[in-house]
C-alpha cells in the first residue's frame, strides 16, 4: 500500500524550489536554509510570515494571505524584520 501523499507539502516544497532557482542575484553566494524550529517570525512591509532561508543580501520569506494562499518570495534583507510572537499578526503556516 502506498502511503498518503501531502499535495499541500509538496506545493509549498515546488514554491521554494521555484523561488531558489529565481533568486534576484545568482552571485549573491550560498542560499542557508534555516532549521524549521529556528524559522524567526518577520514582517516584510504588511507581510507577516516566516524566514525560511537566506544569502548575504537577501531573505526567503514564506507567508499565507488572507484567502490561506501559500506565498514565498525573496526580499532585500534590510526590508526583513524580525517581530516577536506577540507583535506577529500573520495567519499559520
């Protein structure tokens, strides 16, 4: 019997393998990935999320919105804050 397969997993895990490959400066060294229990809560702007990985000048940061869509996208690390869970105002991830 073959186990059950999670869509949901394997489309957040295609979204980050697309934005790795789409990442604004190749040159910009070595994407580090962060261990899923030291993933800081951030806000991007009025994104509220999670970094999940990083190079020297930019931050991968996952969030859902508010129709609980999954999203992931690069962002310059200077716009990248981290926020305290009392402070976060995102939905689950």
């Amino acid at each position: 019997m073959r186990p059950k397969q999670d869509s949901t997993a394997f489309a957040r895990m295609m979204a980050q393998t697309d934005a790795d490959n789409s990442h604004p400066r190749p040159d910009d060294g070595k994407i580090i990935e962060l261990e899923p229990g030291s993933q800081p809560l951030v806000r991007v702007g009025e994104i509220y999320g999670r970094a999940i990985k990083y190079t020297r000048a930019y931050g991968l940061v996952e969030w859902v919105d508010d129709r609980r869509v999954y999203h992931v996208a690069w962002f310059p690390a200077g716009q990248v804050r981290r926020v305290g869970q009392e402070s976060w105002l995102g939905r689950p991830l």
